[in-house]
C-alpha cells in the first residue's frame, strides 16, 4: 500500500491542485492501494505565500494566520466525522475560497459541512474543541519532525518494504509516478513514528 501524508496551505492554488491529483493517482491506478491524508501547514511560509497570492499587506498577516487556523480546526472537525468525509469538505470549501472567490464565514462553512453530510450538531462542537485543536499542534509538531516547512510538499511511504520514506517537494501527478515507476518508494513507517524515531537511529530518508 501507497502511504502519502501531503502538507497543504488551505488557501493555497497549487495545494489544491496536488489534492486533485492524488485522488486522480488513486483513481488512475486502480490495482495498487492508496491511503491519503491531506495535513494543513501552517507557517510564516504559508502565510506569506497566502499574502502573496491575495496581493494583501504584511498588515494582514495575522488575519491570515487566524484564517487559516479556523479552515484546519474546520477540516479537523470534520476528519473527526470519517476521512473520505473530511477530504471533501475540504475540497468543497477549497473550491467556494479559491475558485470562486467566496469570502470565508461560519456560514459557508456550515453550508458545506451540511452539503457533505457532516453530523452539524457535532461538526460545531469539535471546530471549538481541545480535540480539534491538539490534532492541529500534533500535524504541525510531525511537520517540525520531518523538517517539512513548505507546503505541496509529500511524505510517501511504501508498506511493502520496511526502511525507506521518499519527501518529494513539489508535489503532484507526474512526481509520484515517477517514483513508484522508479521503484524509489519502500517504507511502511506510520510518519508520526518515523518523525518520532528521527535523530535516534539511521534512517534511509531521500528528499526528491
């Protein structure tokens, strides 16, 4: 099984884009199994990068960084709810902020919360919960641990072989097909394990 841990800026184009192409990979490639998780990133490198893309001043960055913050306790919540069910509501929401330029509210995100078949009375309660909020600290503290500071960036592990992870930077379509054509995936360390066990022993980590 294909393991691929993707670190996304939630506002951000090219992360969008990357999501849509691991589902096209996983959909293309029907005979081998994928597991996927899309992990928000959250950093001044975000957060520039959100600016940037917005053209918004650096007097907006904390705006931007409370932003981003609420859309991951947002997905979190709604991870809480099954991870297919999760996934979607972020494309969704990704969909209404970046393609059709929708300002972010609670309202959108209950709309879409209702639109993707979330529990609302529970998906309400975890977006303001410690739950929601230690899941968040724990990506970025797996983030910190695997020296992961851009987003679009993949952590891919191969559950067939037991030493080797692949960090592949830009991410999308085409670079992870190359490495599964290349035979460069063999890993079946759970990330936060292999992020635990970073500097305490010799792992075989390439960065592509």
């Amino acid at each position: 099984m294909i393991e691929i841990h993707l670190f996304v800026n939630p506002l951000g184009m090219k992360c969008y884009r990357c999501e849509q192409d691991v589902m096209r990979i996983e959909h293309d490639l029907e005979q081998t199994k994928f597991n996927y998780q899309f992990i928000p990133l959250i950093n001044l490198y975000t957060i520039q990068d959100t600016l940037h893309r917005y053209g918004l001043s650096a007097n907006h960055q904390q705006k931007i960084s409370e932003l981003l913050y609420q859309i991951s306790l947002d997905f979190k919540a709604a991870l809480f709810q099954g991870g297919k069910r999760g996934r979607k509501y972020l494309l969704q929401l990704q969909t209404e902020l970046i393609n059709h330029q929708q300002s972010y509210s609670f309202e959108l995100a209950t709309k879409i919360a209702d639109n993707v078949g979330l529990d609302l009375e529970m998906f309400l309660t975890d977006r303001k919960s410690s739950l929601a909020r230690k899941a968040f600290l724990a990506d970025q503290k797996m983030a910190n641990e695997l020296k992961v500071i851009r987003t679009a960036t993949a952590v891919v592990f191969d559950t067939n072989e037991p030493e080797y992870g692949v960090m592949i930077n830009d991410f999308d379509y085409d670079s992870l097909l190359e490495c599964m054509q290349n035979g460069q995936l063999q890993a079946s360390q759970d990330p936060q394990v292999f992020a635990d066990k970073l500097g305490k022993q010799h792992h075989s980590f390439r960065i592509i």
